[in-house]
C-alpha cells in the first residue's frame, strides 16, 4: 500500500496553472489604491508615494492571480484612463470616503464615466470606501444613502462595496492562505 502511495505522488505532475485576471484599479489621487494592492500583496505600507501614470502588480491568492493595472488619479492623468481599460475583467474604484464634497462630486462623475465606458460597462465593480478611520469619512451606508453611484449604472453593472475594516479582514484571512502556499 505504501508503494501505491509513492507512485501516485510521483505520478501526480504539477499542479495546473492558476487562473489569471486582469482587473483595472481607478480613483482619485490619495484615495488609497497604492496602499490597497501594497496591503494585498503583503508589502511594506509604510513610506507610500502614490502612483503617477500607472503600475501593474500581480496578486497572488491560492485559486487564482489578479494582474491588478493601477492608474493614477491626478486630473491630467485620468483623461487617459479609457487607454488602460482593454482586456480588463473586473473594476477597483477606491473612493476617499473623507474627501470633500467637491472630491466627493468629481470622484462620482469619474465612476460615472467608468460606469458607463463600453469596455467597461457590464464588468463586476468592486467600490472600496476608503480612510474610514478619519474623522471626516463617511461611512458605507451614507455612500449608499446618497445613491450617487447608481446614476451612472447600466443594465448588468455589478456593484460590491467594501470599507477598509473589511479589507483588513480579508488581507489578514489572505495571509493565512499565503503561508499555505
């Protein structure tokens, strides 16, 4: 029995590939989306300078590999957005949930236009609410209340939100999967 054993260790091969995604992380310059996929892949979150143009991370979970483009979020640099949404399965849009309400309006308008962009139109949308540990933030149900992201949605959007408490959840339950690895 033991022999049996060996042999179908032996014989077993690689394990397949894990799937691969490409998803596309937008939002305002400092709303967090630098830190966020620092945090989702385990590196240092200290010292961070926020993107300017873009920057392509692989995040690694045990199912699967999102090849994250993360796009900066400085007004002359969103205008070229649209340039980067090809081929992309899914959306981050990471909101500073304690931006004024004018970054509040301009951060609407620009999901707005996410929203309703052909490539990107009938994609899952994953909406972070982000820096909820400032005093300013809003909270999820707020965001919500003011249902100032369904205006821009099509027929088939998507829509998950999340707060960083939950994330945290995540990356810590993510880390135990890492180990396992």
């Amino acid at each position: 029995l033991d022999y049996l054993n060996k042999i179908a260790l032996c014989c077993k091969g690689p394990p397949p590939p894990r799937p691969e995604y490409d998803l596309v992380c937008i939002g305002l310059t400092g709303s967090g989306k630098t830190s966020l996929l620092s945090q989702l892949c385990s590196e240092n979150t200290e010292n961070i300078v926020s993107t300017t143009g873009f920057s392509i991370k692989a995040v690694p979970f045990q199912n699967a590999i999102l090849n994250v483009k993360e796009l900066g979020g400085a007004a002359n640099i969103r205008k070229y957005w649209s340039r980067y949404y090809q081929g992309s399965q899914g959306v981050i849009f990471v909101l500073d949930s304690a931006s004024s309400e004018d970054e509040l309006e301009t951060a609407r308008n620009e999901l707005h236009s996410a929203l309703q962009h052909p490539q990107l139109c009938t994609l899952p949308f994953l909406i972070l609410a982000n820096h909820q540990d400032k005093p300013a933030a809003r909270s999820v149900q707020e965001v919500l209340s003011g249902a100032w992201y369904t205006e821009g949605m099509k027929e088939g959007n998507k829509i998950q939100f999340l707060h960083k408490l939950e994330l945290e959840k995540f990356c810590v339950y993510k880390k135990g999967m890492d180990k396992h690895n």
